[in-house]
C-alpha cells in the first residue's frame, strides 16, 4: 500500500470531467463508502446536482468550465465538494467552511480530503482501475455518447482510433433512437 492515501484519491481524477449529476454521482460513492454522515440535520449525506449548483453560486465550489447543460467539472471540484462533506461530517457550518477553503492551496486540501478518506481508498481503490490490465500507465478516455451514457476506451485498444471511436458512437445513438431512449 502506497504510504501517502493522495495517490489513491488522485486515481478519482481521471473520471473527469464530469457534469454536475456526473460529480454528485462520484462523490456520492466515497461519501457512501466512508459512511460519512453530517452531524447538521439540516445538511445532506449525499451531493446532489442541485447542491452543487447551489455551493457553486455560494462561492463554496469554484465555477464550473462553461454553462448551463455544457458546465464541466474536474479534479478540484470534487476535492472541493469532499472537503465540504468532510467538515459538514465534523459539524461545521457551510459559512465556517468556505472561510477555511479561501485559505487552503490545492495541495493542503488534497491532502486534507484524502487523510479523511484514506481507510476508504486503501480498500476501495479507483473502479477504474479494475479495467486496466495490470498497466499503469493505460490512459482511458471518456466519450459522451447521449445523456447518461459514456463509452471507455483504453488509449491502447484499437477501438481508439477516431472512426472507430465515431463509428461506436453513432451504432450506439441508433440503436438508443429505435428505442426512443434519447
């Protein structure tokens, strides 16, 4: 096991980018996974996509890349977003807590988020990590395909090559659109 738990957390960055309901999903999985509960009743276990918008307008998360529907999140989002459940976990407050964010760098916070969480992904590890074979350094990339669906593609597979990668895609649309799941 690696003797510092950043790597592991960092492992959590390569699913990035992601969309709002993309970024509640992922941190809701390691919230759950540290069965991390707020001691504030009136705060929430779980990010949702509603929250996030909501942090983001309160100066508690950094403004997402782009707008609207195309809003992108990455890496620091979710650091953000963790850190705030951490302390909500602690018991501070929302107002408490971005006092404290304005004062730490990226690397304070990492560190902070994945200390909290280090018996969660010292067991747990990065999902996608299961998908590499036995290859550190396979690089996956995500590719939109319709609301909700994501193709990976390992760098190194042969389905990486942009006609394939557009050929997927658009059988994947098609087959979705007979359906009317669009």
């Amino acid at each position: 096991m690696a003797d510092s738990p950043v790597p592991l957390l960092r492992a959590h960055g390569r699913h990035a980018p992601w969309n709002a309901r993309g970024l509640a999903t992922h941190a809701s999985a390691l919230v759950n996974a540290a069965a991390m509960r707020p001691t504030n009743a009136a705060a929430r276990a779980e990010p949702t996509a509603r929250a996030i918008r909501f942090y983001v307008s309160s100066g508690l998360l950094d403004r997402p890349e782009g707008t609207g529907t195309a809003a992108t999140y990455g890496y620091r989002h979710l650091l953000q977003l963790l850190y705030i459940k951490v302390r909500q976990r602690e018991g501070q407050t929302l107002e408490h807590i971005k006092d404290e964010m304005h004062e730490l760098m990226g690397d304070a916070l990492e560190r902070r988020v994945a200390t909290s969480l280090s018996p969660v992904l010292a067991t747990s590890g990065d999902p996608a990590a299961a998908h590499e074979s036995g290859d550190g350094d396979a690089v996956w990339h995500r590719i939109t395909v319709a609301n909700g669906i994501e193709l990976h593609v390992r760098d190194d597979s042969a389905a990486a090559r942009a006609d394939a990668v557009s050929a997927i895609r658009e059988a994947v649309r098609a087959t979705l659109g007979r359906d009317g799941i669009r």
